[in-house]
C-alpha cells in the first residue's frame, strides 16, 4: 500500500447564468454537468417533487474526485488549465454578452471529502 492510498478530495466547478442554458454550457465546455438545471425550468427537489415556481439562472456543476494523491493544490491547479480553451464563455454566446455570469471553482477540503483517510465501505 502506498503512502497515497486512502486519500481522496474533490475539485467542483460550479457556473450560474442569467440566460445561458444548461446545454448550451455543457456543449462550450465540453464536459457533461454531474448537476444542474436550465434557467425557466419548474424548480424541483433532487428527488424530483415540484416545488413551484421556476429557476431565475442557470446552474451547472461538475465535480471530479481524485483519490490517493495528497498534492490537492497541483491537482487544483492542473484542473484550471484544462480549462483554460473554456475561458471565454459568456463572450462566445450572444446571451453571455449581455447579462453577467459567474463562475466558481471550489476545492473542498475535509473529513471524507478532503485529505485525510477515507473509507470505501
């Protein structure tokens, strides 16, 4: 067993929109979302029940978890140069112009999530 081995941390991107669709996102970025919804949809619980109204932005979200490897800022950093040719977002879609969009990227550290020894079972 290496020293590695039984760590695990997960690098999430998260984007919202005012406009953007959540499929119009996930074509400029080329990664499918592990979550999200398009802005205009029925609002719903993650089971699914309807919660009435409808969402005012879109959200999209990805996450990738890395396991046995402790150096999490240089997996951080490797991440944010893949994504890189995505950089430009808003500025390749019309919508994106015109109404703002955030965009932000978490490293979530801590029990279970982060690096110390978790379990598998």
């Amino acid at each position: 067993m290496s020293d590695d081995e039984g760590y695990a941390f997960d690098l999430r991107l998260l984007i919202k929109h005012p406009a953007l669709t959540r499929e119009s996102i996930t074509a400029h970025m080329n990664m499918q979302p592990m979550h999200g919804w398009s802005v205009g949809m029925p609002r719903r619980t993650p089971s699914a029940t309807l919660l009435g109204g409808f969402y005012d932005e879109t959200y999209w979200g990805y996450s990738e978890r890395i396991k046995g490897r402790r150096d999490f800022f240089r997996c951080a950093v490797e991440f944010a140069r893949t994504l890189e040719p995505q950089q430009n977002l808003a500025s390749s879609h019309k919508e994106g112009r015109r109404s703002g969009h955030t965009r932000d990227n978490f490293l979530r550290v801590g029990r279970e999530k982060g690096l110390l020894p978790y379990s598998k079972g």
